[in-house]
C-alpha cells in the first residue's frame, strides 16, 4: 500500500497519512481483505493500521534474526500514529501493544517430573531396563 521501512521517515510518515485518509485502497488480496480496512480517516481503517504495525513488530521481536532496527522503525511509526492520528474519545479501540510479551505461564525451570521424587529414584535403583 506504499508503506516500507527502507525510505525516510518524512516519506513513511507521508505513506501513512495516505493509507488513513485515502478513499480507495488498492485491492491487495480480495475485496473481503480492503472491506476490513473501513473507509477513509475511520477509527477502524486506524485501528487496523496500528494493529498491523503492532504485529509485525511484535513478530519480529521473536525471530531469532537481528531485526532491531525494522523494530525500532515499527515502533516509531506506530508511536507517531498515536500521537497523531489517534484520539481515545473519539476511536473505540484500545491502542496495540508492539512489545513482546513471554507467556503469561512461564517454562517451568525443572521438568514435570524428577528423579528426586521418591517414587521415581526408587525406579532409577532397579536399573534402566526396569521401568
């Protein structure tokens, strides 16, 4: 839609302000897809653009791959979007979150299960094909 974090940020900001206010999108995948975008300047056209910027940051925060600089540029833009476009009042969306969260249900730091469990040593004693 002519948004790219390889330009300037006059030249994204200017990307932005155009895919919010624009009437018509260009059909990128099928019309169902440009009908979730709402129409121009809505809170459902920002909320969608927040949203996408906010995944792909979130996204690339768990590739293992150096990628802090697109996230960086994510972060920005979706930071300007905030400042600029979005207005709590008047939008009725919560504002995305690009941070990467872990789990709310941690990996424990010891298996299920141990050999100091006392019905498990008793197994290791009787020997590895006595299970």
């Amino acid at each position: 839609m002519g948004y790219n974090i390889n330009v300037s940020l006059a030249a994204r900001k200017s990307a932005l302000e155009q895919i919010y206010s624009e009437s018509t999108l260009p059909r990128v995948q099928n019309l169902d897809y440009v009908e979730e975008w709402g129409g121009p300047s809505s809170g459902v056209r920002l909320q969608k653009m927040a949203n996408t910027i906010a995944s792909l940051a979130r996204n690339a925060q768990r590739n293992p791959k150096d990628l802090s600089r697109a996230i960086a540029v994510w972060k920005r833009d979706l930071d300007w979007l905030r400042r600029t476009l979005y207005r709590p009042r008047r939008h009725n969306f919560d504002w995305p979150n690009s941070s990467f969260e872990s789990p709310r249900h941690p990996t424990p730091s010891k298996a299920p299960w141990s050999f100091s469990e006392p019905h498990l040593r008793r197994r290791r004693r009787l020997g590895r094909g006595r299970w």
